[in-house]
C-alpha cells in the first residue's frame, strides 16, 4: 500500500485532534481568537526553527514566497467569506455547500494533473463528499441562521469554495517543488500576519470568559498538532495523488464529532452516525 496512504491517515488523526481543541477552547469560554493566533505563531516559530537547523536549500526563494503567499490569501479570503456567508444564508447551507469544495479540487486533478481514479476511488470521493455533507448539516445545526440577502450570501459561499480550493491546490505544488518546512514556515507568517490584521473580522463578537494563559497554552498544543499534521499532509500531496489526499484529509473533522460524542457526551444523531459510516466507507475505498 502506497506511503501517502498512511501519511494522509496522519494527517487526518492530527489536524482532528488540533479541530477538537477548538471544541475544547468553545467549551472553556475562552477566546478562538487567541487560540488561533497562539498556534499561528507555534508553527510558524517551530517549523522556521526545524527549516534553519535541517538547512534545507530552496531551489526558487520567489516561488517558495509566491506559493506561500498564495495559500495564506486563499486561507483567509475561504475564512473571511466564510463568515460573512453566515450573515446572509443559513448555516444549514452554508456549511454543507462549502465543504463541497472539494469537486473543484477533483476536477483540477483530473483535468489539469492526469490522475487517474479507478471506479472504487470514484465512489469513495463520492462517499466522502456526501459524509461532509451529512456531518456538516449536523454541525450547522446548532447555529441556525437568518436570511437576509440569499444571492449575496451564495456569492460568499462560493468564493469561499473556489478560495478552499485553491488553498488545497497551492499545497499540491508546495509538497512537490520546494521544501515543506520552509513553506511551512513562510505560509505560517504570512496567516499570523494576517489574522492579525483581519482579528476582528474572523473572530467577530467574542466575548472570551476564561483564563488567557490557558487559551495560550491550549494554542501552543494546536500549533505542534497542526505542525506534525500539515506536514504529514504535504508529505502525502508529494507521494500521491491531490485528488485522493485532498478527499481524505477533508474528513478531519470527523474526530472532531467523535471526541465531542465521547467527552463532552454530545447527542449523535442518526445523521452522525451516517456521516461516520460513510467517512469510514469512504477511507477504506480510497486506499491505494
């Protein structure tokens, strides 16, 4: 079985789990905010430490910059629009309709890279796309929305789409033509920046109870868990096939939904229990 396999599995547990804290921070009061700009800074620290102590050579410094650049934008342009959709649309669509981005990325891979899916595969990213669907109506759930202007908001959401594409897409070609580490690092720095400077747009009414230093410490542990997890999913990107990864890697917020079942003994639903199924389903036919 092929090594990006168990690399995109990798992933998959490590950035769920890095998910989950996100649940845990919700569940402390604490700020998301915080959080997220403490392991921000966690990976981009580490991985620019990792990057000078390997001394890796980078052979095009302006293209490591472009693609890093590229993926941050994407990053928080899908996050931004992301948010503003919800103000517009009701989370019930905006949710499951955002996950859906993942078909621009198989098509790019199909059309544009020559990968080749055996029917088993084809029907595996189809299981996965309608667990993203199913589990992501159940997390929309509980955050119903009101409509105000359904044609602006299906703009948003379709940005949002194309923007997490391109996003997954900018990876494929980091993995493949420039060292993961530094890209790592530079992308990381280019997010922190902008997180910074978009703070009160992607984290909008906050109103954080908790104790700070734990929202530090619980976003330094994000950080070590998203810096193992990314680079886990870059490496699956350069052994394998972008369309399969990407199909996998999208599932990572199912370990989210089951941690929040097993310790805070959140309600599964059948929906949920579908969506784990056919997560699970979709996994094993996407095997190599």
């Amino acid at each position: 079985m092929a090594h990006w396999y168990f690399f995109s599995l990798a992933a998959l547990l490590l950035i769920g789990l890095q998910r989950f804290l996100y649940k845990v921070t919700a569940a402390s009061g604490l700020s998301p905010g915080l959080t997220t700009l403490s392991f921000m800074a966690t990976v981009a620290v580490l991985s620019s430490a990792i990057f000078f102590v390997v001394d890796v050579r980078i052979a095009s410094f302006g293209f490591l910059l472009l693609i890093s650049l590229l993926n941050s934008l994407t990053f928080v342009t899908a996050t931004l629009a992301h948010i503003q959709a919800l103000k517009h649309v009701s989370a019930g669509v905006t949710y499951p309709f955002i996950r859906l981005n993942i078909i621009l990325v198989v098509l790019f891979s199909v059309i544009f890279l020559g990968e080749d899916l055996v029917l088993r595969q084809w029907i595996g990213v189809m299981a996965s796309l309608t667990a993203m669907v199913v589990l992501t109506r159940r997390q929309a759930a509980d955050r119903p929305g009101r409509a105000f202007s359904v044609s602006r908001g299906i703009g948003l959401i379709f940005l949002a789409m194309l923007a997490g594409a391109l996003s997954s897409i900018s990876c494929k070609f980091a993995a493949v033509y420039t060292s993961k580490t530094a890209f790592i690092a530079v992308s990381y720095i280019f997010s922190t920046f902008f997180s910074l400077l978009f703070h009160t747009r992607m984290f909008p009414d906050q109103k954080p109870t908790g104790d700070w230093k734990k929202g530090v410490m619980i976003g330094i542990c994000m950080g070590l868990l998203n810096l193992a997890g990314f680079y886990a999913y870059l490496q699956a990107l350069s052994l394998g096939p972008l369309s399969l990864v990407a199909s996998i890697n999208g599932l990572h917020f199912v370990v989210a939904v089951v941690l929040s079942v097993i310790i805070y003994r959140e309600r599964l639903r059948k929906s949920g229990l579908l969506g784990i199924g056919l997560t699970v389903l979709s996994i094993f036919l996407l095997r190599s």
